[in-house]
C-alpha cells in the first residue's frame, strides 16, 4: 500500500481528499500545518507528499525545501490557488515535482499521483547506468547518492536534478534533443514540464557556475549541448 503524506488546512476539502484516497487504497496520513512534519516525513516514510502553499506556521514551499534536502527523491505536489508563473517557478524550484490548481477534481488528483509514482519507479534506471562517480573536470557527479562535489562544496542534488544531469552525461559534448529529454525524465513534453525542465536547467548551471570547461548550452529550437572542454 502506497503512503501519501497531505498537509491541508482546509477541513471539508482536507475530508475529501483523504477519504477519497483512502478508497483508493492509499494510506493517507493528513496534518493541517507544516509544525513538525519532518518528524512525519522521518517517522511515516510516504511515498509521495501533497503539499498546499498557504499553510499556518510553515509555508508550503518552505516545507517542500526541507522535505527535499531529507529525501531528494520524495514526489510532492503542491495544491494551491497560486499559479502566478512566478509561484510555479517557485514551486519547482523549492522541489515540487508537480503543481494542481485549485479547484481541482479528484480524478485528476489521482491521475497525477499515480504518474509521479510511475514515474519514481522507473527513475532509477538512467542512474544506475552510470559509473558510481563521473568526472566532469574539477567536479564530481555522484549519481547514487544525488551529490554534485565542486569547488563550492558539496550539493545534495533532488531526484529531477540529477536524473537531468544524468542524461546530460549520457550525451557529453553532443547535443540532446529537448523533447527526447522531457520524455526519459518525465515522460511527457507538456507545457507544463517544459516549465520545469527550465527551473532545473537553472538550477544546474547555478551549481555548476564558475566550474572550468563545463557549460550547458541552450540550443534555440533544438535542445541542449552539454560541454566538457
């Protein structure tokens, strides 16, 4: 039986939602604020967490942040009325893999839980294909263990992090096509994932800024060229 962790402080939609997951099969352990949730994060082990933004005590996209850096691989979907492209940008960045728009069907809800678990039981596979470390100049990737060692220091890297840079290192001085990239890591080229894609390919450069000979090149119309010079 899956375990979905979900943090609502709304009661009617927070009853809803639970008892309908719950119907589902799911296990639902549902909290109304963001107080003391790493201990449920630690102590629960969901497999997936549904996160609203306007939470009491601690925000969504704040909990989503240290949800991330306990468990870079945990899927969370944030359900939130916010969806100014700046929030979405923010969401993703905190370490959302998914954003629902308020208000929202039941079937939908499902339908987008069941994809981010299909899509963490595959996740592995680019991983494991790569070497236990690769060297890309004075940095280290450790896919494994979702490490990225540069001069900066040390960086946990989320689960989408490093599945992206994963596949970059699959196509090192070649280009990678931008749709083929959406569809091994997300299984799908939306809209919407293509506005993810380009929160993470940010978030990769800024890790990687002011590393010698290692730049992600943005191929207008086209995709990607990782360079290692």
């Amino acid at each position: 039986m899956k375990k979905i962790l979900y943090i609502e402080d709304e009661p009617y939609l927070a009853r809803i939602v639970k008892d309908t997951l719950e119907l589902r099969g799911y296990e639902v352990l549902h909290k109304k604020d963001g107080n003391k949730i790493m201990e449920q994060v630690s102590a629960f082990a969901p497999d997936i967490c549904l996160l609203d933004v306007m939470l009491p005590n601690v925000d969504g996209f704040t909990l989503a942040t240290h949800i991330r850096n306990l468990n870079p691989q945990l899927p969370i979907i944030f359900l939130t009325s916010k969806t100014q492209p700046n929030d979405i940008v923010k969401g993703f960045s905190s370490g959302g893999t998914d954003y629902l728009k308020k208000p929202f069907s039941m079937e939908e809800l499902i339908v987008r839980t069941e994809n981010q678990l299909k899509i963490m039981s595959r996740d592995t596979s680019p991983l494991q294909s790569l070497p236990e470390e690769v060297v890309l100049k004075n940095c280290r990737f450790y896919p494994g263990r979702f490490e990225l060692h540069t001069g900066k220091g040390i960086i946990k890297l989320s689960n989408r992090e490093s599945q992206i840079l994963a596949h970059l290192c699959t196509h090192t001085n070649s280009a990678i096509d931008r749709r083929e990239l959406l569809q091994l890591v997300w299984g799908d080229d939306s809209f919407f994932n293509s506005r993810n894609l380009d929160v993470y390919i940010r978030k990769l450069r800024g890790y990687l800024e002011g590393a010698d000979g290692i730049e992600i090149v943005t191929l207008k119309g086209k995709g990607y060229h990782f360079v290692v010079s």
